[in-house]
C-alpha cells in the first residue's frame, strides 16, 4: 500500500513513513493511494472475533507488508489491554432503535485513547530500527494532550512537548497530563489562549531548521495512522449488529472530522453504512459545507462540547480530496483559495455523490441537554456532552424504521461534571481507575507565548537530531 498526499506533489512513501511523517510535505494530508475492499465474505467472517482480532483483520490491508500479522497483533494486543472493558468497545442498548458505542473506556477517557495508544506503539517500533528521534509537539484545549501523553510516556526515542492555556482547561484534564512524570514528558502551560498554543506549535514546524533539527512530529489526527485505527470500531459495532445482512447508521460527534472520516473509509472498504451522520453543535462549518456547499470560517463560539468548538476541520480535505476525484493539483486550487478567502464553495454536483451516505445535523444547547436528560430517563445512564450531540442528531435523522443507529460515544461523563449535572441533576463520578488524580504530584513549566521562549525550552530539553 503506498500513500500519496492530497495535494499531490509531496513524496510517495510506505505505511510507515506516512505513519512518521504526519503532515504532508505539501501542506496535505497522506492518504492510501486507493481505498481497499473487504468482500462480503470476509466481513461475514468477522462474526464473533475479538476487538483485537477484527483490528488486524480491518488494518492488515493498509500496512502493506510493513508489519506481520504478528506484529500487529502484538502491538493491538497491548494498546487494547490497557482499556478497562473487555470488549474495549461495548455497544449498549438504549431502545428499540438506538445504541451507544462507547470509545471512552482508554487510559484517558476519551475516545482518542482508542487511535492513539496504537499510535505510541507504531512510532516506537518504526522508531527502534532507525538512528533517529522524534520530538512531538501539539496544542491542547483538553482531551488530546492527555490522551497523546498517556501514548508517549516513557516510550524510547520520543519526546513529547505538550502546549495548554493556562488556567484554562479543566482541573481534571490538567491534572491527566501534568501527573505523568516520565522524564519524556514535558507539559508547558502558555501564558494566552488555545489559538496562542496552536500558532506556537504552527510557527515551530514552519521553522524549517528547527524542525529538521529536532524531527518534529505531530500526533494531531492528520496522522493516517491515527485514522486507520479508528475504522475498526465501525467493523466492529455494525458486525454486532447483523453486518453485512444488515445496514446500520452511525451518528459522529464531529470536531476535526477524523472520527467521521473513518467510518467514510469503512463504508468505501465495503462495510454496508446506511449514513453517517455528522453532527455537530453551533459551531457549523461542517453542517453549512454538507448541506448546502458553504464551507466558510465564522468565530468559534465556547460550548459544553469543546472538542467541537472548531473553525476550520484539517481531515475535511481528506473528503475533498476524493470530491475533486482525487486530483492534488485541482485540490491544491481549491485550497489555496480557501487559504486566502476563509472560504470555499462547493460544487452542488460534487456534493450530491455523497447525499447517500453522509447527512449532517447542526444541535444546539438546549437539544444536547434535552438528549443527556432523554438518556437519563429512559436508560438511567449519563452522558457526556459530545455523546448528546451525536444522539440528538440520531434521534432526529430521517431513517428507514429498520436500521439501526450507532451513536460514538466519544467521552466519560465524568470528563464533564458540570455540564452533566446542569442538564440532568447528578453529577457523574470519576470511575475507580482515575481516582488517585487530586491526590498525585503535578508537574509542569509556564511560559510566555513567544516563539523564542517556546523553542529555548524545546531546545535544551529534546535530543537534537543526528
Ligand atoms: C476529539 C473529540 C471529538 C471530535 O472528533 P474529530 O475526530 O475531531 O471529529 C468529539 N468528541 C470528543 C469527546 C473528542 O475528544
């Protein structure tokens, strides 16, 4: 399997160099050079396999001989040990019609664990055979710092840099990442905002010597790897659910559009999707360009959901990429203009190839809290905000009465007490495994939101490249 970039002139490289490299040196993303086909039969076959089993058997065909069967199992085997369920991805039932499947039962709590853990292991084992040593570096508003630490810690060769605004992420998200002391962990809180942190991070790797002499990386969800894993969990709640007899429909809490795109990919490989509904809160970029063409940047407006308070979603290139049928150089266009303009237009004939299968929804505060207090009442279970967005637009879509829906549920509760409680009166405990957190020692480093300070730091910390 050889990976190409979007936007077309950026080199071809295998699995594992498009799993290092992250970010096209094109400015685009690396996806496979073509989607492959799992038959009929072999979704079939799919019944009954373990989490892990039905992992190798859904990535094994974008690895392209990078890794064994072997290997890969090895590497499953211990990324999905660390989740806390059995099943790593249980499906609940909540009525007739609606399932949870939920993602949050990782290290962290976030469905990010489920891409990510994998991901520390892949770098690590590409890492050992080669002399090289990668420095990662991201921005967080939250979830992803803790969920890409929790992956990194202590692993050989890797450094991890993680940027947070200071005095604005939760106490608890805070504390899941500045509680890991490993000595490859290095947690800095800026002295400004999220978008501060981001264009940090963004300055550092348009620093072209910089970054060759600290081989950054990232482990945003531009990261094929990250993806991939992602695409299982579609195979393995819709096989539960009577694949490929029987078509099933996902509703996607959608940010970044990553999560969404994996279950775009499943239903390319074959799996029978009925839709994927992408459901997002006020902030509706991804809404305005499904439904109606308009894919232009507004203000982020803070909501309950903050990993979809998003202007601009990097892995909706990845769709557009397939829009504009496949052409780099024609998406190239494309994106240079939204670049410049904070704007695209697309094609009403583009668009109506994908009505079939993707839909969007646009759920505002009052719909999620009514979604969280629905569930409360008719399962008993808390929800977490993400969670009530994508059930909100799955109770709303346009179904045939027998498919069934498959909502992502994307984070614990507990990550979000307070606005559980608003909406439903209780107050969602943290589960046992996570419970020692008030109680463990912090440590981080605060500074300005200046490029120099921010690469002085980098500097004296990361080993330097060969
Ligand atoms: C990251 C995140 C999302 C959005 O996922 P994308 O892949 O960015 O679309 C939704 N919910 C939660 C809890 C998240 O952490």
């Amino acid at each position: 399997m050889r990976y190409v970039s979007t936007r077309g002139s950026a080199p071809i490289l295998d699995f594992e160099g498009a799993t290092l490299a992250g970010l096209a040196a094109d400015g685009g993303l690396y996806v496979p050079e073509s989607w492959p086909t799992l038959s009929r039969g072999e979704i079939a076959a799919m019944a009954g396999l373990s989490y892990v089993d039905t992992a190798v058997a859904v990535m094994r065909p974008f690895l392209g001989g990078c890794l064994s069967d072997a290997e890969l199992r090895g590497l499953c085997d211990a990324a999905y040990g660390r989740f806390s369920h059995a099943a790593v991805t249980p499906l609940v039932q909540m009525d007739a019609k609606h399932w949870l499947l939920e993602l949050f039962h990782g290290p962290t709590l976030a469905f990010k664990d489920v891409a990510l853990q994998l991901l520390g292991l892949l770098f690590e084992r590409f890492l050992r055979e080669r002399d090289t040593h990668l420095t990662v570096i991201g921005a967080t508003s939250g979830d992803t710092g803790s969920a890409a630490i929790d992956a990194l810690a202590g692993r050989a060769k890797v450094d991890i840099f993680m940027l947070h605004p200071l005095g604005r992420v939760s106490e608890v998200q805070r504390r899941q990442m500045t509680t890991v002391l490993s000595p490859n962990v290095h947690n800095i809180a800026i002295e400004g905002s999220f978008d501060d942190a981001q264009a940090l991070v963004k300055a550092m790797f348009n620093d072209a010597a910089f970054a060759r002499r600290h081989h950054l990386s990232a482990v945003n969800s531009i990261n094929w790897a990250r993806l991939m894993a992602q695409i299982v969990y579609y195979f393995y709640a819709a096989v539960r659910l009577g694949a490929p007899e029987r078509k099933v429909a996902f509703s996607v809490p959608t940010g970044n559009f990553g999560d969404v795109f994996a279950g775009y990919v499943a239903a390319r490989m074959g799996l029978p999707v009925a839709r994927l509904i992408v459901a997002t809160n006020v902030n509706d970029i991804l809404h305005r360009a499904l439904s109606t063409g308009d894919y232009s940047c507004g203000s982020v407006v803070a909501t309950a959901a903050p990993s979809m308070d998003i202007q601009v979603s990097s892995n909706f290139e990845r769709l557009l990429f397939d829009l504009h049928g496949r052409d780099g150089a024609a998406l190239t266009g494309a994106m240079r203009g939204f670049e410049a303009d904070r704007r695209l237009a697309i094609p009403e004939k583009m668009l109506a190839g994908t009505r079939d299968l993707l839909v969007s929804a646009r759920i505002d505060a009052d719909e999620m809290s009514q979604a969280m207090r629905w569930t409360a009442e008719t399962s008993d279970m808390l929800i977490d905000p993400h969670t009530a967005i994508g059930l909100a637009a799955a109770r709303a879509a346009d179904l045939a009465p027998d498919v069934p829906v498959v909502t992502l549920a994307t984070a614990h509760p507990a990550k979000f007490p307070d606005a559980v409680e608003r909406a439903t009166g209780r107050r969602p405990s943290l589960p046992q495994r996570v419970e020692g957190l008030f109680e463990r020692e912090e440590r981080y480093d605060t500074l300005p939101a200046t490029l120099a300070a921010v690469e002085a730091y980098v500097s004296e910390r990361a080993v330097a490249a060969a």
